[in-house]
C-alpha cells in the first residue's frame, strides 16, 4: 500500500502551497500528494508544537523524527533560534518539499534529510526528540521510535510524543515508561496525547 510512510510514494504529484498561523507564526508550506496531511497542519502537530516550545530542554540539538514536510521542526527552528533541529523521514518527497519550506520560510538552522527511522542520524546527544509518529506504519514502527530514542538522548534529555488515544496513546505511554522509568502526559487536546519521558542523568 502506498502511504506517506513510503520512502517513494507512488501517487501522482499534485503540488500546492497553502499559508497557516502556527501559535502565531506565520508560514508559507509546499506539499504534495504521498505525504501527511497535505492540505493543513495537523492539529495534533500543532499541539506537539505548543507543548515542546514551553519544554526547558537542556542546551542542545532536536530532532524532528518523521518531519514530513517540515511543520513542527520549521516552527521548532523559529521558536527556538539558538539550537540546530535535525529533520527526518523516510518519505524522500517529503524530504526534497521540508528543504523547500526551509528556504521558503528563511530558516537556516536546520539540518533535513532522509533516513528510515534513526538509521541515518549519527548524533547521539539530542537535547529532544520531539514526534508525531506515524501511526498508519503500524504499532511496531511507533514503539522502535520510542526504544530507539532513547540511545539518542543526552542525559536530561526528552523524548516528546503525539498520539491520539484511540490511535494507541494508552500502549505507547506504557512502552515509555518501560524503555525510560518515567512517563507523563504533559498535554491533552481533543483526544490528542502529548507524553513525554526523560533520560535519567546516571
């Protein structure tokens, strides 16, 4: 099946360029069939993004995992000037459109390209990994992201998810505090779950 977790997706590009307000900031965004919520951002995101902006991070780089188009680490790269974001998916359409934004939007401290999960991504001492994972991978491929981010964490660090209740967020909240001993909801907006975990600083 061809979806927006397809590293090629099949379906015919079909571009448009749509104008949004994110928490008061303005972006223009090009998107294009095969990648996530093409038409607007998605609310879940948008409260990914409120959350993760009021979060004190230690000093350090994030990551944007599964960026689609770029939304959250674009506004990420505004919201916080001083930290370079690393952006990643698999989509290479996705990748080839949130470079694009990035020029678009004249945010420069972004580093974007592709890679299937953390399989490309070489640091290993992000002050966060913030995500809005993609949900019609499957289960299997929402609980590897939240194993593996914490081998990518520095110590303090923070793994910050979105997950709708109905979509998995009670499992995914429990794989979290199995893989970091810690877990909290820190957000809750029309069935969207934001939690996050901390790595211990041992």
């Amino acid at each position: 099946m061809d979806h927006y977790y397809s590293s090629k997706p099949s379906s015919e590009s079909h571009r448009e360029r749509i104008e949004v307000d994110l928490l008061g900031r303005r972006f223009l965004f090009e998107t294009d069939a095969g990648v996530f919520s093409k038409k607007r951002v998605d609310f879940g995101s948008e409260v990914l993004m409120a959350t993760a902006e009021n979060v004190s991070f230690p000093e350090g780089d994030l990551l944007d995992m599964g960026c689609g188009y770029g939304p959250i680490g674009l506004y990420l790269a505004k919201a916080f000037p001083n930290r370079q974001i690393e952006m990643v998916d698999i989509n290479e359409r996705a990748i080839l459109l949130a470079k694009e934004n990035a020029k678009i939007n004249t945010i420069e401290n972004v580093e974007i390209y592709a890679s299937n999960l953390f399989e490309q991504v070489e640091n290993h001492q992000f002050a966060g990994i913030i995500s809005n994972p993609p949900i019609r991978a499957g289960k299997k491929v929402v609980h590897q992201i939240l194993e593996e981010a914490h081998d990518y964490l520095m110590p303090g660090g923070s793994l910050l998810i979105v997950i709708q209740k109905k979509q998995g967020a009670p499992s995914a909240r429990k794989k979290m505090e199995d893989v970091f001993g810690n877990v909290k909801r820190v957000a809750l907006e029309k069935g969207y779950w934001v939690l996050a975990s901390t790595k211990d600083l041992k």
